[in-house]
C-alpha cells in the first residue's frame, strides 16, 4: 500500500510539459486527487456525446466536498473547442502547482483556506482526440461530437437561438445550477486577449454603439485587466497580427465579435457568476514544446484572477429566528441584473464590487426591503470580501423557489422599452399642448 502511495504521489508531482489524452488526463487527475485527498475532490460532472470522454471537475480547497458558508465558490474551464489546447495543459500544471505549495506558500495556503476552486481541463474531450493534425488553426476539432460549437450552445439572454442543446452544455448548466458560483474563467485559443461580457447585446444594452455594457462593466473591466496585466505580454495589447490590437489586452466581447449562446454570458446572466474568455495562444494547438512557455507566462495571472473572488461583499440573509431565506434578492442599488441575484439554499449571497460606497438591497417578496450603505474596500488581498448580514424580524417563512426563464430576457426589455417611448412621446406632446393653452 505504501508502495502504491508512493508512486501515486510521483504521478502527481511528475506532470511533463506535453499534451495528455484522455485515459492520461484522467489518470493524473486520479493520482492527485490520491495523492492529495485531504484539500482535494475529484468527480464528473457528466459525459461527452462520445461517451468516452467524462467530464471531470477536481475541485481544490480546505472543504473540497461540499459548499462552506462564507467560502465563495471558483471555476476554470478550458478546452471548450477541442483544438485549441493550451488551456487545457496549463490548468493540468495550475493543479499540480495548488497542491504542491498547500502548506509550503502562505499565499497559496490561505488562498485554498479561504476558496472552493474547481478546476475543469477539458470541456470537449472528443474534439481534442478528434483532432488528429494538430494545427494553428481551425479544425473540425472544435466542434464536438455532434459538429456542435459548444460556445454558440448556451441558451442566449438577447435572442432565440434555437440550440440544440448538447450533453457537455447541459452538464455545465446543471453544475452552475448545484453550485453557487461568484466568478469564472473559460479559457481558449486563436488569439492573445481577454474578453468579457457582453457576446451579444441589442438597444438596451448600447449595442448600437458597438458596445454590449452589462449593469457591472467596470467589475469586468478590472477582471479582463487583473488577468492580463499579469500575465507576461497580454497586457501589451499586441494582438497576434498587426490587423487586431486590444489596448491594454482587454476587449469587450461584443465589440470584438457578436456571439450568441456564448457561456460567459449565460453564466452572468443565469448563474450569478462573474465569467470572462481568456484567449491564451495565437496558435490554437501549438507544439508541445511550447507548452512550459505557456505555463510561464499565464501562471502568476491564473492566481491573481482566482483573488478577485473576494472582490465586494457578501453575507447572510435570515428570518427572525436567524433560519437562512433562500431566493431573497440581493443587488447593489444601480446595478439591477435582468436576471435578480438572489440568496442560495444557506440564505448566502456575494455581490462583485470594486472598492467604493455602495446602498446594498436586500428584498424578501411581500416584505419591506431593507437597504444598507456599506463602504467597500480592496480586500482581495485578505481573502474575504466585506461581510454583511441582513436579518429579518417579521420574516419566519421560507421564500419560494423562484427560477428566471431561459426566454431571451433583454429581448423583452428591448420590446417593453420600445413600448414605453410612444407613451412618454404622447406625455410630452400632452403637456406642451397644455402650456400652449393656458
């Protein structure tokens, strides 16, 4: 037995920079997870359309198992398009790094202390074994089984985009459901930027100007920023061809490209987490000796970036007999999602907020709304954002469940604004008219 834990924990500690396939991805997350059991969790989230490939999630942390109060919940998921390959080695050394420096690195110590970190390196096992060429650009690798793109297969906040929905889209969609995710990277290839919400966008959102906002620009702003002046040339906006600068390695995804079913928004819009696209290599699938030059340059970004999960505040909602309200919303005031966030099953809620004054409004249904200013400042460096609790006196009954429609949601904003404007039109015309009188 001792011999076998042995070499488990050499497993674990001897990931070469190459590109693993399925049954090896799978064996070195097995011998981490056996060699680490105590700060870490291995389990599948779901199976790809192949069926070979599960989609497996190791999540790192003092509580790997299970949710903790107050601890706020991480993800990474690369290898989305199953060509473009980087993501997927570099989180493979993320892993190897996190349980190596547990104990030995204070800062990684209390990062894993005070952050459930779920780590999943390939979202699209069957286009990876797929693509059997590896190439700097487009294969058919990217799809997956079905010829799907799994970045178009999210149900879309802005219009019917009647995707079918495919297996590894449903598991991801039932693991934000389960969990209460605070922030998330994807992690892709092609180009050298990170890119944040909106994909897509309409009138509502100031597309017209080329511009998809969403209520937290500034917040995703300082995510895209944190990841790329961090990591060893993004920040130089240089882009991978002279065509395509990003100033300061940053883009808003909209004004880069329009995308529908994209999973960075659906995770704003539906998950309550916080998702940016990080696009890590010019070259979708470069050769494997560049892969430790790929480590080195994300490595100090890809922990910054799991900091910010302690941006803001966050707290507990309870009754008067200090039992949680799950489905309470709370929100920032001037920063209403379309979608309300609401409290989890332990009454939790955490709001992303840059340093600064803020009234926080916390709304249990049929009850008067209790508001609270609350002053923010940077705390990511202690690793727990601000901490508020709001307690209802006259409250002693659970709050309903309550779940938003998968319906294009700012579609029906656009309709209901274009809607108004006639009717403010005519108040208008009304008053003028009765000036004109007197």
């Amino acid at each position: 037995d001792v011999l076998a834990i042995l070499c488990l924990v050499s497993l674990a500690a001897a990931l070469d920079f190459k590109y693993h396939h399925t049954e090896e991805l799978e064996a070195y997350l097995k011998g981490v997870h056996a060699a680490y059991p105590a700060i870490t969790h291995l389990h599948s989230i779901g199976r790809s359309v192949e069926g070979r490939g599960d989609l497996w999630v190791l999540v790192l942390g003092r509580f790997p198992t299970h949710h903790k109060i107050g601890i706020p919940e991480f993800k990474y998921v690369a290898n989305m398009h199953g060509d473009e390959t980087v993501g997927r080695e570099i989180l493979l050394h993320l892993i190897e790094f996190l349980v190596t420096s547990y104990r030995r690195d204070p800062i990684i110590t209390r990062l894993l202390n005070n952050t459930r970190i779920h780590i999943m390196p390939t979202m699209n096992p069957d286009g990876f074994e797929a693509t059997k060429v590896p190439d700097c650009y487009y294969t058919r690798g990217r799809y997956n089984k079905n010829g799907e793109d799994l970045n178009r297969n999210f149900p879309d906040a802005f219009e019917n985009n009647n995707a079918s929905i495919q297996p590894e889209t449903q598991a991801v969609m039932n693991w934000i459901k389960n969990e209460t995710f605070v922030l998330s990277a994807n992690l892709h290839g092609g180009a050298l930027v990170a890119s944040y919400t909106f994909d897509n966008g309409n009138s509502v959102t100031g597309s017209l100007k080329g511009y998809s906002r969403s209520p937290d620009d500034d917040v995703f702003i300082h995510l895209a920023k944190t990841y790329s002046f961090n990591h060893a040339i993004m920040y130089k906006g240089t882009g991978c061809d002279n065509r395509q600068p990003f100033p300061e390695g940053i883009t808003n995804g909209y004004s880069w490209y329009q995308l529908e079913g994209g999973m960075q928004d659906y995770n704003y819009v539906w998950g309550q987490c916080f998702e940016i696209t990080l696009e890590l290599s010019c070259c979708k699938y470069p050769p494997a000796d560049q892969l430790e030059k790929f480590w080195r340059d994300n490595k100090v970004a890809l922990i910054e970036y799991i900091k910010q999960v302690h941006l803001g505040v966050k707290g507990q909602v309870t009754d008067k007999n200090g039992n949680p309200i799950p489905n309470a919303i709370v929100e920032a005031k001037g920063r209403r999602h379309i979608c309300p966030y609401r409290t989890n099953e332990q009454g939790e809620y955490f709001l992303l907020l840059l340093p600064g004054t803020y009234v926080i409004n916390a709304t249990v249904p049929g009850f008067k709304p209790m508001l609270k200013t609350v002053e923010i400042h940077d705390n990511t460096g202690n690793f727990s954002a601000l901490k508020h609790d709001f307690s209802f006196s006259e409250v002693s009954i659970r709050s309903r469940a309550a779940s938003c429609p998968k319906t294009p949601l700012y579609q029906e904003l656009e309709r209901a604004s274009a809607a108004v404007k006639p009717t403010l039109h005519v108040l208008v015309l009304m008053t003028v008219m009765l000036v004109i009188f007197k």
